[in-house]
C-alpha cells in the first residue's frame, strides 16, 4: 500500500513539473550563457555574423511604431544596438522596456546600403514631398524636404548622429559607400543588428 501511494505521488509531482514547464513565457530568454556586451557587438559585428548570442543592456529608445525596434545602450550614448522583434515574440517589445536593462536573444544579421538603395530613397522622399505640397502646401512641404528621415536613437545607431538634413544625410551615405568601395571593394555600407528570439525586462 506505501509502495503504491509513494509512486503516485512521484507521478502527480513528475506531472506538475511537466507541465510548469510546458507554461514558461515564451517570451523569457531560454539561453543561460554569458551576455556578449553592446560594445563587442557594435566593435566587431562581423565577428557574431549569423551566431545567435544573448546580450544585455538599458533600453534608451522603443520605435514609435509599434515597438518592432528597440536599442541597447552600450558604454556610451553613441553605441547602439538595435533589437528587431519578431513574430515568434508577439511582434513587439512592450512599452515598459524603455530604460530598463533589458536581455536578449537573437541572430545577429547584416543589412546592406547601395547606391540603387540611396537612389530608390531619394525618389521616395521626393514622392512624399511632392505629396505634402499638394496636400499642406509648399512650406509644410519645404520643411519636410530639408528634415532628415528617422529618429535621433536610429541616426546615431548608423553613424548618423550629428546629421540633421536629408540633404546631408544622402550625401554621408555617398561618401561612406564610395570609401568603402576603394578600400575594402565592397560598394555598399553595412549595418548589423539583432533579430530577437526571445527577451526578458530585468529586475534590478
């Protein structure tokens, strides 16, 4: 009789663990390895090309649309990281994140920037311009032309900090794609970030 009540309590007991685990929030970083930093990332990216790592740092901004994007803070308030949600993770990083230390997920992957990208970019600013005039007028529209495109927290996260011009903006592109052409042969700019698998929002 012991007997047989001991291996249904062990059974009940194997059940509960079974199906606590069945129930942990998806969204909970399920990789236990050291954090990699911002800064080794942001340093060397082409180093964790395609690896998925696990890093850790204070949310300083969360894209307005949506959520999808979120950065890092490394050392310093130039080193950024973005971290793109995905579906596997509800599409979105929720708004509390922003400036607590966050922990991440993801494969670390390369976006690309070419001359034919910069062209198709100017073509659509100056659809949207011309949009603008049409719709608010010729100084609503000017205003536009000479704003550059995109936050703060993203221009600085491609190099981009101190610009404030589209104009100017295209004109970086040109000149970084151009260097890089002559001295590596790659007639492209790179930029790198995190597709996240998984997070977790970090008590202090």
């Amino acid at each position: 009789m012991k007997k047989s009540l001991f291996l249904s309590v062990f059974a009940l007991i194997g059940m509960m663990l079974i199906t606590s685990c069945g129930n942990k929030n998806q969204n909970e970083t399920t990789d236990n390895s050291v954090a990699v930093s911002v800064d080794s990332v942001v340093a060397n990216p082409e180093a964790y090309m395609n690896d998925t790592i696990t890093i850790e740092g204070v949310v300083s901004h969360l894209c307005a649309h949506g959520g999808k994007k979120a950065f890092l803070l490394g050392s310093d308030e130039n080193t950024l990281l973005r971290c793109d949600a995905t579906p596997e993770i509800g599409g979105a990083f929720p708004q509390e994140c922003v400036q607590q230390k966050m922990k991440v997920t993801g494969v670390v992957v390369e976006s690309r920037l070419t001359e034919e990208d910069v062209q198709q970019f100017e073509a659509q600013h100056a659809e949207q311009v011309k949009m603008i005039a049409e719709q608010a007028g010729a100084e609503q529209a000017a205003e536009v032309d000479k704003a550059a495109t995109g936050c703060d927290t993203e221009r600085k996260a491609q190099g981009q900090g101190d610009i404030d011009s589209f104009a100017a903006q295209i004109a970086d592109y040109r000149a970084r794609i151009a260097e890089r052409a002559e001295k590596e042969g790659k007639p492209y700019l790179s930029s790198y970030y995190v597709v996240a698998s998984s997070y977790e929002i970090l008590q202090e």
